[in-house]
C-alpha cells in the first residue's frame, strides 16, 4: 500500500463498490421474494429502539443501501444516529445531506483494518502460501467511535454484515494467494468474534445475521446447507428467526436458488 492511498482507494481497488452495487441490483430483481426479510428487519429494530433507556445516540454498523434500516423512524427516536460503513452510496449520501440533520456519515473498516491488511498480505503472499495470517483489531475504529459516543448513551445496530465482514476479504485473498484452511477458520472467528466486542461495548445492542445458507438446486440435486458463521451464537435475547429468500435467479451461486436462515437477536 502507497502512503498516499487512503482507505477508499483500497476499497476501490479491491472493487467493494462494484460489490455493493450488486446488492442493489439483486435486490431490484428480487424486491418481491426480499419484502418479508425487509419488513421482519425494520420492524425488530424499531421493537429494539423503543425498548431502550436512557440511549440517546445509535451506530449501525453495515448501513449500505438502507433497505433494511428503518431511518426515517429512528432519526425521530434518537438525538444521533451514526451510519457506519466501509463506503456509502452515493444515493444513501445525497439523502442523508438533504434530508436528516442529525445523520452523520462514517467511512472505516469495521473488520479491525482487515482490508487494508488483506490487501497488503496479498500482495506479499501472491501465488504463494502464506506462512502465517495478519490479525485483525478493532482499536482503531472503536476509539473513534468513542471520541463521540460512550457506552452509557450510545446503542448499536448491526445490520446483516456479520457474515460478510470476512467474507469480502477472503474472496480478495483467495485471488492472489493460497491461505489454509486453518488460516481462513482462525481469521474468520477473529473478526467475528470482535465484531460481537464491539457490540458488546454498546450494549444493549441488536444483531441482525444469517447464521445458514441453503441452497436449493435448480436440476435435480440435492439441497445443501452450509453455517454462514463461524462463531456460536447461543447468547443473545429476544431472538427472533426468519428465513430471507435471498436469490431466485440461479445468479448469486450458478445453479441453484438460494435461501438464507435469519437470527436477530439483542446482546
């Protein structure tokens, strides 16, 4: 990585905008199968925002399109609504400027700098095994959230990212160099395991998560289900389970349909 590169000229260059904007085209080609999974989101957080005392302020981490945030309601409910993403859409900007005085707009890494890691480790280790793997920290992005929030007045949000925090950057990896499969395990349930920190810090807060993904083919094949999560989920209340029919198109994963298990839950 140059000096001069700042956080969004990695992101570019590993293409996370052309990523994001896949989103919102699947979700324009699905937005009848997504309406369920949206509505059971919206609504648990704002059952989670009513049942808060004395929280003034919230962070949403993995804000992206805001499909499945319900900001309209929230910035009546709260004096500081913080939307925390690796690069906002230009949309999502234009609207939060014109429209919502007390939105604020923060671009950082919240895998614990896991992107600018990737992408140096990557091009360290191309074509080659890795002897070890880096280790993510979220430090950083934690002590600037502090600068304007504390644990008394602040509650947060995560919003379908915990899957995909590592996710991003192990297709990047997987590019370039060749991790073991314990490297990938171990990097996988360190930056999921601090994400949880971090919500852990401003607890109470509201995790939203696929914790199962389920493929259904399109010939004849069996159905395969595969754990989107490598850490245990067992603490947490008022959980609640849905399933978000993610993709009908066969385009998300070639040949099959595919669904998603939710789990929201508040921790």
């Amino acid at each position: 990585m140059s000096p001069r590169d700042t956080l969004q000229d990695i992101v570019r260059k590993m293409h996370f905008p052309t990523d994001q904007q896949g989103i919102m085209n699947r979700y324009l080609r699905e937005a009848h199968n997504w309406q369920s999974h949206l509505y059971n989101a919206r609504q648990y957080i704002i059952e989670f925002a009513d049942s808060l005392q004395g929280k003034e302020k919230l962070v949403v981490f993995g804000s992206g399109w805001l499909l499945d945030f319900p900001l309209e309601e929230l910035s009546e409910r709260f004096q500081q609504i913080t939307l925390v993403d690796v690069h906002h859409p230009a949309q999502v900007q234009h609207k939060i400027q014109n429209k919502f005085t007390n939105v604020s707009l923060l671009e950082a890494d919240i895998t614990g700098n896991g992107i600018l890691l990737s992408h140096d480790f990557a091009r360290n280790y191309s074509g080659k095994k890795p002897d070890g793997m880096f280790t993510p920290d979220i430090t950083p992005v934690l002590n600037i959230l502090k600068k304007e929030h504390s644990s008394f007045d602040t509650s947060a949000v995560s919003l379908n990212i915990l899957s995909q925090l590592d996710a991003f950057i192990l297709d990047y990896l997987r590019k370039y160099c060749v991790p073991e499969e314990n490297q990938i395990v171990k990097l996988r349930h360190t930056i999921q395991s601090q994400h949880i920190q971090l919500l852990q810090y401003f607890s109470p807060s509201c995790l939203i998560t696929d914790v199962t993904e389920i493929r259904y083919p399109r010939k004849e094949d069996n159905v395969v289900k595969i754990p989107s999560l490598a850490i245990d989920l067992s603490e947490g209340s008022a959980v609640r389970e849905w399933t978000w029919i993610f993709d009908t198109t066969g385009s998300y994963i070639p040949g099959y349909n595919v669904h998603l298990d939710m789990k929201a839950m508040i921790i």
